[in-house]
C-alpha cells in the first residue's frame, strides 16, 4: 500500500459553494489502471477552491482504479510523481 493525498470536494452546511479537503489515502498498486492529469482540480486550485496551504506551482493526477465500481479519485503529485511513487522508486 502506498500512501497519497487525496483530495476531495466538501461543502459548507447550509451553502452551495463547493470547495475541498485533503486527506491521506493508502492505495494498491496492483488496482491502478490509468493515471492522467486532473485538470479541472488544477482549475479549482486557480480560484481559490482548495486548501491555501497547497504550493502554487502544484499538479494534480487523477487515479482510475480497477475495483468492482470502477472508482476513480484525485491526489496531490504530477502524474510522473505519482507513478514512480506507485512503482517503488
């Protein structure tokens, strides 16, 4: 299992605005099928939408996984980090 950060959309009780959280997620290797770069995440990052501690040169990749939902989500890292963190190097 290797340790990512996700993340992910809140929304404030009684308001419409969306924005997002992060949080540490463990993934398999073995259950990754496609990584790309999130693009509409790096989007929301511009206008302000996630967390502001985040460094502002930072790339966002979405990880598609081969589990019985097909689920999909976004961490923190360059597709090419993320890679190399999932293949151990």
């Amino acid at each position: 299992m290797i340790p990512l950060t996700e993340v992910y959309k809140t929304q404030q009780p009684g308001s419409d605005e969306k924005t997002y959280s992060l949080r540490q997620v463990m993934i398999s290797p073995q259950l990754v099928s496609l990584i790309r770069e999130d693009d509409k995440i790096e989007d929301c990052f511009k206008r302000g939408l996630l967390p502001k501690n985040l460094d502002k040169r930072q790339k966002f990749s979405k990880i598609h996984l081969t589990s019985l939902n097909n689920s999909s989500l976004t961490v923190v890292g360059d597709m090419f980090l993320i890679c190399k963190k999932l293949l151990g190097g």
